[in-house]
C-alpha cells in the first residue's frame, strides 16, 4: 500500500493516479498547502507537485517537507527539461514527470516509492550488469553492445538499459541514430540520486531498450569518479533487468568501477595476436585487483579466413573458451552508418546467430550459477 499525496496536480493525472490500485490518494489544491502539517495522520510515502504552484512555490513546499522528512520521495509534475530538472533536484525532489506519463510507468513509479526498494527486490535478485570490455579500441564493443541490448530486449522489451561508459568518445548514440535529449553528463551532475530523475534522462530506442547515451562533448563529461558509476550502475540494475554497459579501450577508471558491479563481463577480442594477448593482460591485472566478475565470456569478432589464426588459437592465447563468434561482415559497419541494428539485418545476417548463442550462454551460466577461468 503506497499513500500518494498529490499537491496542486492536474486533475487529470489526479484521476488517472486513482484509478490504479493498491494505494492511496490525498489531493489537495494549491490554496490548501499551507494547511498540510507535519502530524496529519496520513503519511504519504509518495508527494508529487502538480504545476499548480510556481517553479519557486514548488521548490519552497519540497525544501519545507524535506526539512521534516529528509527521506520522502517528492517528484515535480512538469514537462521534464533540463532546467527543471536541475532546479527540482537541486531542491531535493526525486525527478520530474511529465503529465503524459504512461499509465503504466506511473503504476510502477506509485509501487516503488511505497515499497523504497532495496537492490534486488524488484528484478527479484535476477539482474544482469554485463560490461563489454577490451583493452584495444575499434574491436566491436559499440557494435556487441547495441545489438546486445536490442536482443535481451526482443526477449525482455522495457527491462534492458544501455549505459554508454565510453564518457569522452561514447557514440552509442550515432550508432543508433539518436538524438539523446539527456547524456550521461546530466546523470552524473544530478548525482545518480534516484532512479526516477535517471528515467527521465534515458532515450528509448524503437527495439524496446533504454539508452543513457555518452556525453555529446569529450569535455561535458567532466571528471567523474568511480563512486558515482558504481552508484549509476547500482541504480539501474535496482530497475532493469538487464544493464548493458559500453565501455572505452583499456582499464579507465569507470570501466573498473562498473566492473565492480557486474555480474558478466564480456571481452571483446579481433583475431590478431597482439589484441587477444593484451586481453589476456587486462583479465591478468583484473584477477589481481579482485576486479573479475563471476561470470566472463570472450566474444571473438571480425573472424575470417585470413587472419592465419583459428578459434582455438585465440582461445588459447586468451585463456578461455570463446562464447561468441562474430565474422567480419560488411553488412555490420553499413548498418551502425544507417543507424540501423545488424541483428535486424534482412539478408545475410551475420550478428544475429552468435549473439544468440552468447544469449543463451549468458543465461544457461546464470542459472548454473557462473563459470571460471
Ligand atoms: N564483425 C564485424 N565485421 C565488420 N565490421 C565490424 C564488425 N564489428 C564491428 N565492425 C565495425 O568496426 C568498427 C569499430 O567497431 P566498434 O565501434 O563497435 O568498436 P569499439 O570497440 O566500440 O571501438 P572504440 O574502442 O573506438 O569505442 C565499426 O565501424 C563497426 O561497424
Ligand atoms: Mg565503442
């Protein structure tokens, strides 16, 4: 049971929030603000600020009722762009919601707040964090990761999120061709707080997966710490099923931290012997550094006939058995310049099989229970 206090809300939306069930609803009116007092006897667990009040109204009532209750999840009910955002944040709100809200996501936003989920209660401990890794830059962890997402998806639609962690030269976005309102520099700013302002911050793709796309800029990332990936990644995995994360070339300090919180890796290896060497470096220094998560699979892409190298050679200069066999396909880099996905290439397909079948590991270790070098 979650109690919804809905301040000043569009009648509408005040409609739609009690048509779902298992909660309670309060509406009161703008006049009656001043009146709610700290020892009413309903004690919501949810406020939400319709546009009723002001921006300054709004931000006063949110810093008065976090003064008392510095833990209540407030949210402002607003069309949600960047300068709201970073006003009802900075006031300490959750997020902002937009009226349009589905009824659906709404459901979801009423359950969670009544239920102040702790990690794992809603992905029922089944979360997946799968970073892409590889020490060489250009081996394909953009074009596994993309087309990763958008098949979890096909399986799972609306449970998947994307986060690019390539933070100065992140290009999920072009990959894909979207145009991303917000980029991971707005979440880091925000500080990750909470994942209802993180859902605002995301760009649907058309495949049914969310994007937390890189920043636009090389200097609009900013310096941002481990902390807050780990945090970052902490919160999606709390509402996604499945977090998918795109990393930069070699050992960078996010890519460490959000390693921290996986569950899988995936390294990403081409069939040259100074790649797969050097990624059998990176998974030596990660060993040492307790960095290896329980489950690790080796995707070998671009393979053709020419590398002089067969799949068993690259295992053995890796260590380990491969998961995934990507070939070179010409099809691939046409589709990422059309801002289409290879998966859902009609003719001659050559991404859909192997990462198929990495699905399919990836799920067969997770109900084994995970797999070590
Ligand atoms: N199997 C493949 N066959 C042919 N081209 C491929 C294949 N996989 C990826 N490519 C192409 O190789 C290029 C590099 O791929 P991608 O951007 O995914 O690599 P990356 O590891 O993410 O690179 P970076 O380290 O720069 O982020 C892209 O043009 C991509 O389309
Ligand atoms: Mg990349």
């Amino acid at each position: 049971m979650t109690n919804v206090l809905a301040v000043a809300v569009d009648a509408a939306l005040v409609d739609r929030i009690t048509a779902i069930r298992d909660h309670r609803v309060v509406s009161i009116g703008r006049e009656n603000v001043d009146a709610i007092r700290a020892d009413v006897p309903f004690h919501p667990d949810l406020i939400l600020i319709g546009d009723g009040l002001t921006p300054e109204q709004a931000t006063r009532y949110a810093q008065r009722v976090l003064s008392e209750y510095p833990s209540m999840v407030i949210a402002l009910v607003a069309e949600p762009d960047r300068d709201r955002i970073r006003e009802a944040t900075h006031a300490g709100m959750r997020g902002v919601i937009s009226n349009a809200i589905s009824d659906h996501e709404l459901a979801n936003l009423i359950a969670r707040a009544g239920a102040s989920a702790p990690v794992d209660a809603i992905t029922g401990g089944l979360h997946q964090v799968i970073v892409v890794a590889s020490p060489k830059g250009g081996v394909g962890k953009t074009t596994v990761s993309v087309n990763l997402a958008a098949l979890l998806a096909e399986r799972s639609p609306g449970a998947v999120v994307l986060l690019d962690l390539d933070l100065q030269f992140g290009d999920v976005s072009s990959v894909v061709d979207l145009q991303p309102e917000f980029t991971a520099a707005e979440a880091f700013d925000s500080g990750a707080a909470d994942s209802m302002l993180l859902r605002t911050l995301l760009t649907p793709h058309p495949a049914g997966f969310h994007i937390l796309c890189g920043a636009d800029h090389p200097a609009a990332a900013g310096p941002v710490t481990g902390d807050q990936v780990r945090k970052l990644v902490r919160q999606f995995a709390n509402d996604f099923q499945y977090v998918v994360v795109d990393t930069s070339a070699g050992m960078q300090e996010e890519t460490l931290a959000s390693l921290e919180e996986a569950t899988d890796v995936a390294f990403v290896g081409t069939m040259d012997v100074a790649t797969l060497r050097n990624l059998r470096k990176e998974i030596d220094v990660l060993a040492e550094l307790g960095l290896l998560p329980e489950r690790r699979h080796l995707v070998l892409n671009r393979m053709d006939r020419f590398s002089g190298l067969t799949q068993r050679d690259a295992e053995n200069i890796v260590g380990m058995h491969a998961d995934a066999l990507i070939p070179a396909a010409a099809n691939i880099p046409l589709a990422a310049n059309h801002g289409r996905l290879a998966i859902q290439e009609r003719k001659r397909n050559k991404m859909r099989q192997p990462l198929e079948k990495f699905v399919r590991a990836i799920s067969a270790q997770t109900r084994r229970g995970g797999k070590h070098l």
